[in-house]
C-alpha cells in the first residue's frame, strides 16, 4: 500500500509557513491574556523558557543535521510548539519541566522525525504527554483562579515560583494551590471526575467553589478568549473550519448523548466544552497541518475522531482531559485517512 | 579471516542480536529499567545460548531435518529450566524481579535463531564460541540500555549489585544525582524504545563513518589502476 499524498495546499497561496505561525501565534493572545488575567504571570514565564529552549534546541540540531539554520528558525514553527506547550502546563510548574519538555518535542518528537513537514505526531502534543506521564504530580498541580485563591502572587512570585519553587514570602505550590475556602483546588475536570468517582452526582459536583454554575470559575473565560482566536484564525483562512468543527460536534453530540440518557452523572456539552482543553484543542492543536489530516474530508473524519475520543476518555478513561491523547492516537491514523479519502479528480469517476 | 575472529565480530557488532537482528526485544525492553536486571537477563540468556548451541550442534547429524524444529526448541526448554533453576537457588531475588522474563527465555527468537542458522551446520567448538559471542552482544545492549534508563530515571547506577553479586557489591551503588522526581518515562516501556531507537541510531552513525573512511581508501586505489583499464578492450 502506498502511503505518499502530495500535501496541500493545492491552492495558491501568498502566505508563507513564517506568516502562517505567527499568525497563529498571534491567534494565540487573547486566551494567553485570560490565562495570565486567571492564573497568574506564571503562564508568560513558561512562554518565556518555552520559546528560548525551543529556538536553543532546534538550532543545536539543525547545525547537527547540516541544514539551513537561518531559515529554518525564521518559519517560527518551533516558537508555536514552544508556546502551545507552555500554554497547555500549569503555570506555576517548575522550569526543569517546560525545558524538559521543549526540548523533547523539538529533539526527538519534530527533529528526529525529519524536522517540519515530517513530524508524524504534534510537537506540542508528544512533549505535553511525555510530560504528563513522568512527572504527574508537577504536570497536575494547577492553581485555583486568582479571584479564588487564598493567596494572592504577583509577577515576582511567579519568578521565584518557577525557578524556586517558593514565593518571594514563602509559600509553596501546594499552599498557592489552597483556595479561599481552605481546600485544595483541583481544576474543574478533575473535581468533577473525583466527586463522580465518589459516589456524588453532577449537581453536588457544581457545589465546589470552583464552579459558577457549571463553568468553572475562569476556565470559561480561557476557553472563550482561546475560542476568539480560534475564529480570527478561520476567518483570516489560516485554518479551514472542519477541524475544529467536526471536532467540537463530534464532542457536542456524543456527550449530548451521554446526557439525554442521565444527566445526574454524564455532564452537560457545554460543560465539556467550556472547561478543560477542548476549545484551544480544536482551534490550535488539531489544526496543526503537518501531523493533521490533508484532504477536506480526512479532515472531517479526523476532527469528529479527536472529539469522540476525548469525551470517550473523558468519561470513562483515568484522565480527566484528554486532547492531548487524543490528538496523538489520531496522528496515528492520518496515513490511513488520508489514503481513504482522496478526493476525486477532475473527469474520473468515483472510485 | 579466522573463523573465531568472524564469530566475535558478527556477534558483537556487525550481527548484533538486539541491535542489528532486532531479536529478543520483549524481554529488552521489559526488563532493563536497571543495569542488574539487564545484566542478569543478559547472563541468563548467555548461559541459554551457549547450552543449546552446543547441544543442537552435538545433535545436529542425528535430528530429521522435518522435526528439527520442535526438538530445538525442547532442548532450548530444557536449558531454560536450568538457568531457571539456578537463579532460583542462588540469586533468589533478582530471579523474583526478573519474573516471568526468565522463563520466557525461550521464546527469545535469538536463541533458537542461532540454533537454526549457525550451531546446527557448525561443529561444536564454532557453535558453542558463537553462542557466547552472541549472548555477549545481547548482554553489552542489556546492560547499556539500563544503565541509560536508571541513569536518566533514578539517577542512580548499579542499584541491587548485591542481588546479583552477593552481599559484597552492595557498595557498588553510584548516586550520580538524587531527585524527587523520577523522569518516570525513562524507567517505563516507552523510555526503552526511545533509548533503543537511539543506540541503534547511534551504531548507524559509526558504521556510516567507518564505511566513508574505508570509501575514501578506495577512492585513492582506484585512481592508481585507472591506466590500464585500456587493456582489456
């Protein structure tokens, strides 16, 4: 079976791969403004170390490889996987962990596979999940919203945080982590599947002061100001809608689905669309047009594919999100995809 | 070239078991999260490998060609059952790490693999040099594939010598750096494919150079024969 596809765009096209990242990486500044605005100036450090180890790494082995270091760098493709990395950890993670896994997705995830263009699997993506996978409790310990929590930091907390793991007055992660109520806080997804796993239902869930209804307090706002992006990359046709469409319906209506049979236990769409990853998932990652799928409607396959996934592991899997899996498992199937849903050229016949 | 030196240098370099044939990946990947684990198994299968490529070799004129097969197959069994055995009696713990991986020695493709294509055409003294080569090979990339992953995971070298070695080598233990963190990728499965895919890259990499070298050689020789090339036509 031959795999090979020549890859869009099959268009004209007056931007190049430079222009199309930055885009995105502009895309990116609404939801970074939230995050910062909710979650302290953490996230704009890891950006930081993000951004210089990915442009230190990939430099380091395009030399190695004998390539065009200059223009390489200049398509900015290692800054967007940088930056989506350091978006997608908690904020106030070590910095061992961002350069750890900056480095992992730019050494072994893009390089080893050929660089861009050949990457098999999103960057981003590989290096969160190896991440996630060897250091759980760094990559778990998000902090409440700063309007919840029960101390307050600034810029030069979220400096000595990262790098020492202590505030300039003292505190450690876990006592940044105590909300005003005097309890832990545990992201909106994880206190939901840890009162589900005990017994609770959904209603006595939302009790949790992290909630205001059923969005959690700031999350929602993340996700929309990422969701504003997203539409600004659709609509400047940086990215086509069936993506982030299909996925965002796929997820709609498979947790829909969930919910019209018991709504005591399965969450709401809108629950699982406004907390968690799934918005910047389907905007920004599953996008990606390397690791994605070419064809219109590969990639409508793929997009409901990711969302079936995430709700499948959202609600049953030991995760509570699971964008960064999902999109992964997917990248797997893209060849296969790709092969069977070539578009029909012009005057033959469907096949 | 000398048949002992040939047997070296296929089963330590150009023939690899593990990093060249690929074989024997289940129980390499399982078990080298530390060097004495790889270092054990790797004894192990040694042990295994030599046995029965004497043993096949011994045999090799009497067995029907039709079941040749299934009667390597037992004799790799029966040898597996003796290191088995042994581990049991006098490395009681490392036997109890290594677990099921001891017994699955013998579905190890290297070893009946060696006894189909070299110990049952080979008289015994080849076969049995062959196996130890063989099983070096595999061991080398045992214990280096551990000693990346304990390195990388616990920060730490050497960790249990003394399950292996007795009571002695406890002090053996290096503490290259302490964490409280565990890269935890590098001490599960994953982290052994990552660490394989990079020693084979590794090894391509030198036999790349090695093979530019001997090129540009050859280059300077064909030069010198170019003038009388004319002759022939």
């Amino acid at each position: 079976m031959k795999l090979t596809l020549k890859s869009s765009p099959h268009h004209h096209n007056r931007r190049d791969t430079g222009q199309v990242m930055r885009l995105v990486i502009y895309a990116c500044i609404p939801g970074i403004i939230a995050q910062t605005w909710y979650f302290g100036f953490g996230t704009l450090i890891q950006v930081f170390l993000a951004i210089v180890t990915a442009v230190v790494t990939e430099t380091i082995i395009l030399e190695l490889r004998k390539k065009n270091t200059e223009r390489v760098i200049k398509d900015y493709s290692a800054v967007l996987a940088a930056l989506l990395l350091a978006i997608s950890i908690p904020s106030f993670a070590p910095w061992w962990v961002i350069v750890i896994g900056t480095f992992f997705s730019i050494a072994i995830v893009k390089q080893l596979y050929g660089g861009l263009g050949y990457n098999m699997f999103n960057p981003a993506m590989g290096g969160y999940v190896m991440l996630l996978i060897s250091f759980p409790m760094q990559m778990t310990s998000w902090l409440p919203p700063l309007s919840l929590a029960e101390q307050t930091h600034g810029f030069i907390d979220a400096v000595y945080m990262v790098f020492t793991g202590y505030t300039s007055t003292g505190f450690n992660i876990e006592q940044l982590r105590i909300g005003v109520d005097g309890v832990t806080m545990a992201t909106p997804l994880d206190s939901v599947k840890t009162d589900l796993s005990q017994g609770f239902t959904l209603t006595e869930a939302y009790t949790n002061s992290i909630f205001s209804g059923i969005y959690g307090q700031g999350w929602a706002v993340v996700s929309l100001a990422y969701l504003l992006g997203g539409l600004m990359l659709i609509k400047t046709k940086v990215i086509s809608w069936h993506i982030p469409g299909s996925m965002i319906l796929a997820a709609v209506l498979f947790s829909g689905l969930f919910y019209l049979v018991q709504p005591d236990i399965y969450a709401s769409p809108l629950f699982h669309l406004m907390n968690g990853s799934l918005i910047i998932g389907a905007f920004f990652i599953a996008t990606d047009p390397v690791s994605g799928a070419t064809t219109v409607k590969g990639r409508v396959i793929f997009g409901a594919a990711i969302g079936l996934w995430i709700i499948i592991i959202r609600v049953w899997g030991g995760y509570p999100d699971a964008v960064a899996f999902a999109v992964l498992i997917m990248n797997m199937a893209v060849p296969l995809i790709d092969y069977y849903t070539q578009p029909r050229t012009y005057g033959h016949k469907s096949s | 070239m000398n048949e002992y030196k040939e047997l070296s240098i296929q089963g330590l370099w150009k023939n690899n078991p593990a990093m060249v044939q690929l074989l024997g990946l289940c129980p390499l990947l399982a078990v080298t999260a530390t060097v004495i684990n790889g270092l054990g198994l790797g004894i192990a299968t040694t042990l295994v490998l030599i046995g029965s490529n004497v043993t096949v070799s011994l045999v090799r004129n009497f067995v029907p060609n039709e079941i040749r097969i299934p009667i390597f197959v037992m004799v790799i069994a029966a040898f597996v059952t003796i290191v088995q055995l042994l581990m049991n009696a006098f490395t009681f713990e490392l036997y109890q790490i290594l677990g099921i991986f001891i017994p699955l020695i013998v579905t190890n493709c290297a070893i009946i693999g060696r006894a189909e294509a070299y110990a049952s055409k080979n008289p015994v003294n080849f076969a049995a040099y062959d196996g130890l080569m063989m099983g070096l090979g595999f061991s080398i990339i045992l214990v280096v594939l551990g000693a990346m992953r304990e390195l990388l995971g616990y920060g730490t070298l050497l960790t249990g010598a003394d399950l292996l070695l007795g009571a002695w080598a406890e002090n053996l233990e290096i503490i290259v750096f302490q964490t409280e963190s565990p890269f935890l990728l590098a001490i599960l499965p994953p982290g052994a494919f990552l660490g394989m895919g990079l020693l084979i890259a590794a090894k391509n990499v030198i036999d790349k150079q090695v093979e530019l070298r001997q090129q540009q050689k050859q280059e300077k020789k064909v030069v010198q024969r170019a003038r009388v090339t004319g002759t022939d036509i």
